[in-house]
C-alpha cells in the first residue's frame, strides 16, 4: 500500500515551482507572467503546509502562515491586473516588451 509522504508534497512543490520558473521566463504577455508567478507562490504553500503537517506541529504555524500568502498572492493579482488593463487601454497591447514606451 503506497503511503503520500512528506517526499511525494516537495516533489509536487518543486514541479509547479520550475512550471512556474518556466513560465515566467518564457512568456512575453502580462497575463502569462502573472500565472507563472502564481504557480511559484502557490509552490510555497504546498511546502510550508506540508512540512507544517509532516513535522508535527501542534500550532499549525504552516497553514496560518500559507493562508497570509494567499491573501497577498490575491491582492497582488488584482492590482496586476489593474496594471495589465491600464497597459492595454493606453497601448493597446499587454506585451511587456512594449510597456518600456511608458517610461518618461
């Protein structure tokens, strides 16, 4: 009988974070770099609620802290996206290559 043990949630975790790595590196839109960016956060959280649950803490400091993440990984995606639809309104494009012109 196969067992999930802490191995099998780091594993889990470093793959969404190299996607996410991935994705930011290789996207060019706004919108792509957020998801990656997404991903590498939510990478974090599986790690700090697994080693929360696998090295028996009775305070759950893993959960409460994954759960400040979230709040902030939601806050910081709707003022990306405020930015991203700014970006659009005035250039027509959420290429980040083309928000450069925005500078001066």
């Amino acid at each position: 009988m196969l067992t999930i043990g802490l191995t099998h949630y780091l594993i889990v975790a470093a793959v969404l974070f190299c996607t996410g790595l991935f994705t930011m590196i290789t996207k060019r839109n706004a919108i792509g770099i957020l998801i990656g960016v997404e991903l590498v956060l939510n990478s974090a959280n599986v790690n700090l609620v697994a080693f929360d649950r696998y090295l028996g803490s009775e305070r759950m400091d893993g959960q409460i802290v994954a759960l400040f993440a979230i709040v902030l990984a939601a806050a910081e995606a709707a003022l990306a996206v405020g930015i991203c639809i700014n970006v659009y309104k005035n250039l027509a494009t959420i290429d980040v290559d083309s928000a450069s012109q925005l500078q001066g």
